[in-house]
C-alpha cells in the first residue's frame, strides 16, 4: 500500500523559513515525478514545484526564487525548502507522487498528473 505522508509544517512569522518533507512507503519514488501543491481556505488547490526523475524542477509564480524542492532517493523522500514566507503562503500544503512508467521526465503542473496523495501538513505565517 502506498502512503504518502507530509511533515514539517507549522507557524512561522512572515520572512521565515520552513523545510517541508514528504516520506514514501510502499513503492519507490526513485523513478517518479514528484509534486507539492498548496491549498487555502475558499480557494483552489494550487501548484507549486514539481521535481522529474532526473531531478529537473519546474516552479510555480509563486514559488520561484524563494522555494526549493528536492528529493533523496535513498530515503525515499521529497523536501520543500520555503524561504522568505509571506502571509499569502498560508495553506495545507499536499505532496503528490506520479507513479507511472511513460514520461518520468516531464514536468506536471496540474493535480489530475498524479495519482497519489498525501493527507497535509498546515503551513500558516504571521505577518
């Protein structure tokens, strides 16, 4: 069984930092895309950063220049880096896995591209 499960979030002034992780069981990332997307209360869940198999990464407006996402195969894992928070970055933030064997180095923006999900970590800043 596959599980997905975030950690990492919390309460952070505005300016802080955070490092989300995101810990897999029951199958091996190694070859799949990987994901982070973000939801605040009354709007739209919303991307963020995906990471490929051959560790390329693609960003959304919001996350360029202050987030960095990554992975360690080894620990089967996937990071987000969040510099420099603002208020607007409060959210549920959602790890997602693409497991599936065409076109692991592609870049998918859209939550439909994955197939797995984790439950959410909160992630609330101050100003």
């Amino acid at each position: 069984q596959v599980q997905l499960v975030e950690s990492g979030g919390g309460l952070v002034q505005a300016e802080g930092s955070l490092r989300l992780s995101c810990a897999a069981s029951g199958r091996s990332i190694s070859s799949s895309p990987m994901g982070w997307f973000r939801q605040a209360p009354g709007k739209e869940r919303e991307f963020v950063a995906t990471i490929n198999s051959r560790g390329g990464t693609y960003y959304g407006v919001s996350a360029r220049g202050r987030f960095t996402i990554s992975r360690d195969n080894a620990k089967n894992t996937e990071y987000l880096q969040m510099n420099s928070l603002k208020p607007e970055d409060t959210a549920v933030y959602y790890c997602a896995a693409r497991f599936y064997t065409v076109n692991t180095s592609g870049y998918y923006t859209t939550a439909g591209a994955y197939n797995f999900w984790g439950q959410g970590t909160q992630v609330t800043v101050s100003s």
